[in-house]
C-alpha cells in the first residue's frame, strides 16, 4: 500500500496533534461533575452527622427597680 501525499492527508499536520493538553480539556466534563457529586454528598454528610449544637442559657434577670 502506498503512502498518501501530503496533500490528500496522508501526513499529519501540528494543528491535528493531540497533545496532552488536549486530552484534559476533554475531561473537563467529568471532572467538573463528579466534583459536584462528591462535594454534594459531603455537605450532606457533615449536615447529617455533625452534633447538634445549642446555645446556652446567657440569660439574666435584674430583681432591683428604681
């Protein structure tokens, strides 16, 4: 089998390279939602399972009027 020319596409050009950059960029997308997904469940994680906090009583009472 013979090689193609270059001008019927038989050589590749820089522009068509895929370089590393490249590949990253496509998984953007599944980065970006499974770190939503992650991050989801572990608000809900922390809101479930964080103790209950209260507040305690600072309350006073003045019994002298004048």
């Amino acid at each position: 089998m013979a090689a193609k020319p270059a001008s019927e596409g038989g050589a590749r050009s820089l522009s068509r390279l895929e370089t590393a950059n490249d590949r990253f960029k496509q998984t953007f997308n599944q980065w970006l939602w499974g770190g939503i997904i992650v991050a989801t469940v572990v608000h809900f994680g922390v809101i479930r399972f964080f103790p209950t906090l209260t507040a305690a009583d600072v309350a006073f009472s003045v019994t002298e009027f004048e």
